[in-house]
C-alpha cells in the first residue's frame, strides 16, 4: 500500500510548499489535497501553480478531495462551516452550482498532476431512491466527461447517508456502466455503521469489513482515520489517528493486504487536534508502523 496523507490535516491554513514537505517528511509518498478555497484556491491562477510546480519537483502522487464547500461560505470558513455542497440535491439549480463548483476545482488538474479525485454522493440524511440513483449517475457522467481528458479517475467515497452505503455505491456504478469510475473506502465512516446481525448463512460483519467486501478490488484508495464508533453517546466522525479510536487496525491490515491490487492509503486526519508540523510528522510514521507498512 502507497502511503499518503491528506493536506485536511493543515485544512485551517492555507497550504504552501512548506506544509506539502512536512507531510513527506511524515512518510507519505501520495498526497491528497483537499479543494476549499481558504486552503487551496483552486481559482487562483498562482495557488495551482505554486502546488504544480511542488507535485513536479517532487516524486510524490497528487490526487484531489472535491470542494464540500461553497466559495461564498469558503470565504468565511471557520470549524463551524457545514458542508453546503450536494450533487444530488433536490433542487436542479442547486445541483448546477455544485456541478460548476467541482469543475472549477477539477480544472487544476490542467497544470497539477492529479491521478484521481474522490468525490461525495449526498449530504447526512440524504435518502436512497430513484430520484437519488438517477441524479448519482447524471453528476458521475458529466465529471467523468470533464475529468477523463485530464487524466482523473473518480472515486466514490463511502458516506452516512443512504446514497452513499458501499452497497448502493456499487448499484450506481453498476447502473450507470461506469467501468473506470473506482472506489475510496473511508475507514472512519464504516465504523459508524450499525453491524449487521448474524444470520444462519453469514457472520455478523462489521461496518468496514461489510465496506471491503461491497467495495472488493475496485477500491483504489483509502481514508484512514479512527473514531469511537457507533456507541449512542458518541457516533461522531472525528477523524482521530489510527489507534486512537475503537478500529481493529490488525484487521484493517489483513484486508487492505488480501486486496489484489495495492491502494492508496491516506491518512484523513481532523485539524481541529491542532498539531505541529512535528507532531504530525511522529504520528504519521506511528500510523504507518500500526499498518504494517512502514
């Protein structure tokens, strides 16, 4: 597995070189660059440039986190933001200006050397239906035209919401023919799905191995975060390190290492922990040693 970590780590500032070379001097061979505005403005002709000319300089994969955010609510970013952007919102013009959004950020992968981007079905909430399986395989066929000729792959994440289960993730893809459209498994939403009960003719299985065994070896890539799982009083996405949470990592290992084709590991990590570059870079080699890769 390819290690890689997620400029969401550093998702309060605005990300420059120096921020790019800590998290290589963490391990990370693969960065994944979270598209907000007040982090990195994808609109900004010097910003792309600037991050282009690191990505060239340097022998590390770039792939991209579509915007959750809007540039009017970007900014003003502050922790509190929710995200406001939903490709299959129920209203069409609503749809448009996030389809426009997502575009602009995808643009950068005109002068960045971006192989994939991972992109979000749906809000918390959001529920399974036609209505949201037609509206999933319009969004994935307009990106997939935009992205194909810049070289991007998709890569559809694993949410809290009805559209986005890994199961329902495969039907849209299934539907729609989507043959290179590829997965990204985040490890920190699957612990906060419900296990399914045991039955006469299977095991009970756990959010993230339901998650491997859906998604099998179309994922591409991974989010690797922990989190205290789906206990009442907790169910939060806090996107803690690996080890922090109530996540089997041993487990996690053994199925990443049972995949035919390596993915890329990328460690989602919450800026909200508020560490230094050489804390981040410690917990990063940490990270990787619990995963057997380092």
């Amino acid at each position: 597995m390819k290690q890689g970590i997620s400029t969401h780590v550093f998702l309060a500032q605005r990300l420059t070189p120096g921020l790019l070379d800590a998290l290589t001097r963490g391990g990370a061979t693969a960065v994944e660059v979270f598209a907000a505005r007040h982090h990195f403005d994808y609109a900004d002709r010097g910003a792309v440039r600037e991050l282009a000319n690191w990505f060239r300089s340097n022998n590390v994969d770039a792939s991209l986190h579509m915007p959750l955010f809007s540039s009017d609510e970007d900014s003003n970013w502050s922790r509190h933001t929710a995200p406001v952007i939903n490709l299959i919102d129920l209203n069409k013009s609503t749809r448009i200006e996030a389809m426009d959004e997502v575009k602009r950020a995808l643009e950068s992968a005109e002068q960045i050397p971006f192989r994939s981007c991972v992109i979000h079905l749906g809000l918390k909430g959001d529920r399974w239906n036609t209505r949201a399986l037609d509206d999933s395989m319009t969004a994935i066929e307009h990106l997939k035209a935009f992205s194909s000729p810049l070289g991007m792959q998709l890569l559809l994440e694993n949410l809290n919401n009805e559209v986005a289960t890994p199961a329902h993730l495969v039907e849209i893809v299934r539907a729609g023919h989507f043959d290179n459209v590829g997965f990204c498994l985040d490890t920190g939403h699957a612990n906060l799905v419900e296990p399914q009960l045991e039955t006469r003719d299977h095991e009970a299985r756990d959010g993230i191995t339901q998650a491997f065994e859906d998604f099998g070896d179309r994922i591409v890539e991974l989010h690797l975060h922990d989190n205290l799982g789906n206990r009442p009083e907790n169910g939060k996405d806090e996107h803690l390190w690996p080890g922090s949470g109530t996540i089997d990592w041993d487990s996690v290992a053994k199925q990443i290492a049972a995949l035919k084709q390596p993915p890329v590991g990328i460690l989602e990590i919450a800026h909200e922990l508020g560490e230094d570059m050489k804390q981040i870079e410690t917990e990063s080699r940490a990270a990787w040693k619990k995963l057997g890769v380092a």
